[in-house]
C-alpha cells in the first residue's frame, strides 16, 4: 500500500523449498497500528455484462470482464476513506497473487515519466487482476496491459505465483515496470526499494517489461552505468532511508538463509536473489516475516544500546495489519494446492493460519470485523493477543514461542489430515469439506489462544506493582 504501507517481500521458487511448492509471501505495514481488515470471499461471476469498478482514493474507474473466478481477499473494513485494497489471494487456477509493495522509482525517471494521478491504484490492483488471469507469467502480463492503458498513480511491486514460476514485478514510474522470475532454486528478498538488477532483454523467458523501456532510458540519458542495464541503478533511489528502514531488512533475511556470507545491513547493492545454504520452509518464512533483528544489536527487545536497538525498521511490526503466505503445491491434487497462511494478529506474535483457498466462504471471525474494538472479531482478538505478550515481552515472550511451535506443529499434521480425509471428494462437494475444515483449524487456533490468553492475564495480575507484603497472620 503505497501512501499508507511500507512492506516486506519474501519470495521463494519450487526447488527452493523443502516439498516442491511455491511461496509468495508479504507483510501488509501501514502507518497506522489500527487498519482493521476483513477475511472474505470475492464470489464466482459468469456472463455478468456492465460490472465496474471505481477507485475510493482516486477516479480511476473501468469496467470489468461479464466473468470472474472466485478468490479470497483481505480487504480494509473501512474501504470508503482507505480503499478496497484485497491484498492477497489464490484464485480458482491455483494462481496466488499478493500486492503490492510500495516501491519508490527516482526523481531523473520520474520526470520523463510522472505518475499518472487517476492511473490504476493499488487499492483495486487484486480486483481487478486475479480473478481473470490463469498463470503467473499471465498475470504479469495482464497487469502490464493495464499500466500501458491507464498509468499508475504510485509506484509498486507485485508477487505472482502458480505451481511452477514465481514472478516479482516493479511498477516504478507513470507507465514503465521490469518483473523478474525468481529461479526455481532461489529466493529473493526486498522491501520498500527497486530490487530488480541486471535486467536481460534477450531473455523473456526470465524478464518481462514494458513497451518502449529501453528507448525511454536511452533517449534521456537515465543509466549510469558504462556497462550493462540495472534497473535499480537506473530507476531505483539511495536515500538515508533506504539505508535505514529498507536495505537492512534484505540483509537480515539473506543473513538468515546464507549465514556465512558478510554484507552491511546499510549496503544498497545487495543482492535481490540468492540460494539459500538449507531447503526453506514455510517455518522461515514465517520467522522472518516476524523478525526484529533477532541475536544482532539491533533487535529492539535485545542488549544493544539505545541507539543500536533503533537504529534500523524492524520487518515484524505492531503496525503489520496482515501477513500471508500464498503456497502452491504440486505434490496433490489441483483442488487442494492452494493453500493461504493468513496472519491478522502480527507475524511476530499470533500465527499463520492455513486455509485452503478452495472454500465458499470464511469463519464469521473473520469475514465480519468492526471498526471498533470487538473481541469476537479474530482482527481485534489477535492484535489483541500480540499487544499482550508485548506488555511483558520478557516474561511471556517464551510462553508465546511455544504456543506458536505447538500449532505449527497441529498445522502441518491437519493440512495432511484434511487432504487424506477428502478422498474422492471433488467439485462443490470438495469445496464445502474445506470450507467446514477451514473452519474447524480457526476453531482449534483460538482454542489454544485462549489458553495462553488465559495464563498471560493470570501472570499479569501475579506481576502487579500495586501489592504490599502482608503478616500471614493479620
């Protein structure tokens, strides 16, 4: 979200991970701890005619295609003044697509090339995308068409995935974008800055980009460099706050996954893609995307000193509204490879749910949330849940770590119970199962957040300042 969000992105290829499977992941930032957001699906169309859809942050508008596949997406509940902004979601092809992440192109380019006012928003980038696309690549694609026809009003990366590719695409000016396809045996890392490299034109296999780039480069004189085509070089920023709130989240993730490699946590040339030293799990992902600079001076809750322990964003923050994991397996059957890992409490402190993305609807936890404060809004409860064990960070933090591995744990043994119990189960009826599955793990998560919810008020109440040691006798 660009005027309000300042994410993180994660993405990793097939062979990358530990099962085979694709995962485009992101932390939804936005300035403002409250955004609250709901959980819905966006319902199948077929033969519609006249559908349009109008931006609520700008007057962009357009009609869209008479039929839509159906998709889940995590909307903002108070769309009027924030804007529509689904965010996240796999669509009935096993396609995943995750926008966006605010990305900021230079003042050289920018002049050539303005952002268009009333372009294509992100608020209305999934919507008007996902449920009409059938691939990664296709999604690229369809948004590029779009960027030519209307412009873009912000500068932003978006995150496409199917069950064989993964695609990172940066939209950096009125009308020009380069996206990238993470190798299968790679991942890459970026948040809040141009990441995209050496770019290849001879290889569209790998890159794809917007009609005319080059020229545009070439024609007013915009690459720095004697050699070679860097997109970041040419149209990305090195500003003191890259130093500080964007390139050291890349450092952190990549010193996670390539430990034996040195780099600066304020390097603006690290690497947008790497192979990882170990398979990567959906376990690392959701660590990461939690992660405040953990075992480093910079963790705010660590033993640096005070300028240390501030001196850098952190990647998990009380202000991240949503964090997801789109994964696409390709080790069962199709109706049951899309699953979304879906965060609303914070990724540092409450958990990644799985959902299969093949349901009808979602739990009324989390389809119905208040702008207000509602405890049975799962929204509320969880952010709830994280502000407790902050309260107390050192005291609950280890109670937390373990309420999280022990559903991790009940996580990865329920997504293969629910497909070995599906059977022969296909079409709606397949659907209805995992819709009702879907329901049973949200049921079984704040069961066991209860519990912890539980303990840590009783603790609290323990830890009162306001007691006095008293003769057991009086």
């Amino acid at each position: 979200m660009s005027k309000l969000s300042a994410c993180t992105t994660i993405l990793v290829g097939k062979k990358a991970s530990i099962d085979g499977s694709t995962m485009i992941a992101r932390n939804d930032d936005t300035f403002r701890p409250i955004t609250p957001q709901r959980f819905i699906i966006e319902p199948a169309v077929k033969g519609e005619k006249g559908r349009k859809i109008k931006s609520w942050l700008n007057k962009f508008q357009m009609e869209l295609p008479e039929n839509a596949q159906r998709v889940p997406a995590v909307p903002n509940v108070d769309y009027k003044t924030q804007g529509y902004y689904d965010e996240s979601g796999i669509n009935e092809e096993n396609v995943a697509m995750s926008c966006t992440e605010s990305t900021y192109g230079n003042e050289r380019t920018l002049a050539f090339d303005p952002l268009v006012k009333d372009g294509l928003d992100e608020d209305c980038m999934q919507t008007v995308i996902l449920p009409y696309i059938h691939s990664a690549r296709d999604g690229v694609q369809y948004l590029g068409k779009l960027i030519a026809k209307y412009g873009s009003p912000a500068g932003n990366s978006v995150l496409f995935s199917d069950k064989d590719e993964v695609w990172y695409m940066e939209i950096v000016t009125g009308h020009h974008w380069v996206a990238q396809r993470i190798p299968d045996d790679c991942y890459a890392a970026t948040g809040n800055r141009v990441a995209i490299q050496e770019v290849d034109f001879n290889d569209p296999d790998n890159f794809m980009w917007s009609e005319g780039i080059q020229e545009f480069v070439e024609e007013h004189n915009l690459n720095p460099d004697h050699e070679g085509w860097n997109f970041r070089h040419i149209f990305g920023t090195y500003t003191e706050q890259d130093r500080h709130y964007n390139t050291s989240r890349q450092w952190y993730i990549q010193k996670y996954f390539n430990p034996d490699i040195e780099q600066d946590p304020e390097d603006g040339e690290i690497p947008f893609i790497r192979r990882a030293n170990k398979k990567i799990t959906r376990e690392d992902i959701e660590f990461l995307l939690g992660s405040h600079y953990q075992d480093t001076p910079y963790d705010p809750y660590g033993k640096g000193n005070e300028e240390e322990k501030h001196r850098f964003r952190p990647i998990g923050l009380n202000r991240t509204q949503n964090s997801h994991i789109l994964q696409i397996r390709s080790d069962v059957p199709e109706e049951m490879a899309g699953i979304m890992w879906l965060c609303i409490g914070g990724p540092t402190f409450t958990p990644f749910v799985p959902f299969f993305a093949n349901m009808n609807d979602t739990d009324p936890s989390y389809n119905n949330t208040s702008m207000n404060y509602n405890r049975d809004d799962a929204w509320w409860y969880y952010k709830s849940l994280a502000a407790l064990v902050e309260s107390h960070y050192s005291h609950f933090v280890q109670l937390d770590t373990k309420y999280l591995e022990e559903l991790n744990r009940y996580y990865r043994g329920r997504v293969e119970e629910i497909i070995k119990n599906a059977g022969d189960l296909t079409g709606d009826e397949l659907t209805d199962y995992l819709t009702k599955e879907n329901q049973m793990t949200v049921a079984h998560t704040k069961a066991d957040s209860e519990k912890l919810m539980g303990q840590m008020f009783i603790d609290s109440i323990n830890m009162s300042k306001l007691t006095f040691d008293m003769d057991k006798n009086l």
